[in-house]
C-alpha cells in the first residue's frame, strides 16, 4: 500500500463537513471550559455585571441551634459546617456541573446548572420553602484584566461568599434578600475567577442578589425587598437591630412594667374604696363585721381576689410582648416574630383568664 493513503484518508476526513462534525461530536467531552461550569465576562463594568448562571447543590440539612439571632453567633448548624470537606473544603473547591459531594446523613449531592432571567438568583423556584436547610452555588467569572470591582450582594437568609478562595462575605443574620445591601471591595486578576456562594436558610424564600460593579452604588437599585421570609425596612439591619432589641428589652418592657403596676394600683384603689364603702353599708344594715368580711371576700373583694395576680402578669406580658413584636415586625416581618408573639398572646390569655373567673366569682 502507497505510503500516502493514511494522509489521503485524512485529509479527506478532515475537509468533508459530515465528518467533521462527527470528529468534533467524538472530542466534544474532552472540553471542560464550554459545559462544565458557567462562565460570565465582565467586560470593563461600566454597567453593572448581574451574575444569572450558577452550579447550584442542595438543600443541605441546617439543624436550628436554639440561638436568638445577633451579629456573630449563627442560628443554624449550616452556617459553619464544611458540607464540601470530603472534596478539598470550601476555600479549595472548583465546582463542575454534575459534581457530586457527599452530605451529611450520608447521602449525595450534585450541582445542576441552573440560569436565572433577573438579578435575584430565586432558590425557591428549585427547592422551595424548606426550613434550616443550606445549598451552594458555584460560578466562574471572566476579566480581561487585572481590576478593581465592588461585588454587591444581597442574601435572604443568612451566608457566606468566598472569591478565588478567600472569604469575602460572612453574615450570620437572617434577613431578606436587598440588592446591594453588601458591597464588598475586591481586586480581580486577569483571566478568570471562582465564587462560590453558601445561603443557610431558615424558613419561606430563600436567594440572593450577586452583581459586580466599578462603583459602590448601583444606579438602578430597587430598595424594596424581595419577597421573603422578612421584609427589613433597615438597608444595613444588623445594627438596627440590636438598637431595637436594646429599646424593647431595656426600655419598651421596663415601660410596659410600669403601666400595669401603675394600673394595677389605681384598679385596687378603687376596688378597695367600694369594698369599704360596701362593708359601711352592710354593717349600717346590721350585718355582723365578720358575716359582711366574708360575703364581700367570696363575692365582690377584688383587693383579695385571688385571680390578681393573672391580671398583673398577665398585663405586663400583653404591653411588653406587644412592643417586642412591634420591634421584630418592623425588623424582620411577621413571620419572625413567633417568640414575641407568644409573650403576647400569653399575657392576653392570662388577662382573659382574670376576667372570666372575676366574672363568674361575681356571679
């Protein structure tokens, strides 16, 4: 055989557009960069970047901790636990679409590709409203040059966000998603770089907003917040609440206090007065003192009723729950406010429980 013929053959292959198409379909796997993991040019950020496409693996179980919320300590178990130790760790690890890690309990968990037609990355629409769960996401971003970028972002509940590696972003605060509510100063080298996000999620929505801009502003940044598991009116809220906490613990409650036992002494003065005026009365009709005593004290002696003490607790728990639910709405929105809510409603129970055996002593 001619020694050319394999050259022939090849070159026919080559120029035929059929076969062609079959070489390329055959070597198609051995590229990583087109399918494996989403990739977004930034360009030069002269208009804000919104980052839409995402590897994203969950939901991850986040036991609740038991803790109230504040600025350092997380209310759920997922906020700190590496869930990708097994795989290098979260500082190390570079997600590939259909990369699989081992969770928790025991089972396995994959990133799926997912892209998004708005800047708010909507975990709800994939997972929906699961209570102390977590997930990741996972994209790679492309930059023409060395640069320096403000990465804005908005996470609804709590979470982390590490850039190539490094931390950038840990905030332990369940709060609904804000566009820009983070900004984050970062220096992006040439070529590309890797985010990987975590979201620990308390309960209802759950997402968050993630844009790279040149400046700490977004001009077209609509202050409303997303629809959520709260709904903040506080842009930067960690401090504000504690400031709000701080009023209703050491002021709204101390107040609330003082009113019941305020109103608690003037309704026992003026029981007291009637009792007096009734036990004249029945002792001008010739009741013996301590026939008078007694009837009054089974009958209408609210001074010595022994419900009085439901209608002092229960008075200070109803004003005290109320003004620490009035906080918490304001903060985080209704469906935050359950333990306040609670102090309320057991003061109004205590309260109603006073009325109903007041009344039916009366009668």
């Amino acid at each position: 055989m001619p020694r050319d013929i394999p050259l022939r053959i090849s070159r026919i292959f080559i120029r035929s557009p059929l076969c062609a198409f079959v070489l390329a379909v055959a070597l198609g796997g051995c590229s990583t960069d087109v399918v494996d993991t989403p990739i977004t040019d930034i360009g030069d950020l002269e208009t804000p970047v919104a980052l839409r496409t995402w590897l994203v693996a969950g939901p991850l179980p986040s036991p609740d901790l038991g803790t109230r919320r504040s600025n350092q300590i997380p209310a759920r178990a997922g906020f700190d636990l590496d869930y990708l130790a097994a795989v290098g760790g979260e500082t190390n690890y570079r997600a590939t679409e259909g990369a699989e890690f081992p969770g928790p309990l025991g089972d396995s968990y994959l990133f799926r590709r997912f892209t998004w037609n708005t800047p708010y990355i909507d975990l709800t629409e994939l997972y929906g409203r699961p209570a102390n769960v977590a997930a990741y996401l996972y994209t790679e971003i492309e930059s023409d040059e060395p640069r320096h970028a403000y990465f804005h972002i908005g996470l609804n509940d709590a979470g982390k966000v590490w850039l190539n590696g490094e931390l950038v972003l840990s905030y332990p605060i369940d709060t609904p998603a804000r566009r820009s509510e983070r900004v984050v100063s970062v220096d992006l080298p040439a070529g590309r770089s890797h985010i990987l996000v975590k979201i620990d999620q308390a309960g209802a929505n759950w997402g968050g907003y993630f844009e790279l801009a040149k400046t700490t502003t977004l001009s077209d940044v609509d202050s409303t917040p997303r629809p959520g598991r709260s709904s903040s009116i506080f842009p930067h809220s960690s401090r504000a609440y504690v400031s709000l906490w701080i009023i209703g613990v050491f002021v709204v409650s101390p107040v609330a206090f003082v009113i019941a036992i305020l109103i608690y002494v003037r309704y026992r003065r003026e029981a007291d007065k009637a009792y007096v005026e009734n036990l004249t009365t029945m002792m001008e009709r010739g009741v013996p003192p301590h026939q008078a005593k007694a009837l009054l004290t089974t009958t209408k002696e609210p001074s010595t009723h022994p419900a009085r003490s439901a209608f002092f607790a229960g008075l200070a728990l109803m004003l005290g729950g109320l003004g620490l639910t009035a906080t918490e709405i304001v903060h985080a929105g209704f469906g935050n406010a359950g333990f306040e809510l609670f102090v309320m409603f057991t003061g109004v129970a205590l309260l109603a429980s006073y009325f109903i055996v007041d009344r039916r002593k009366s009668e």
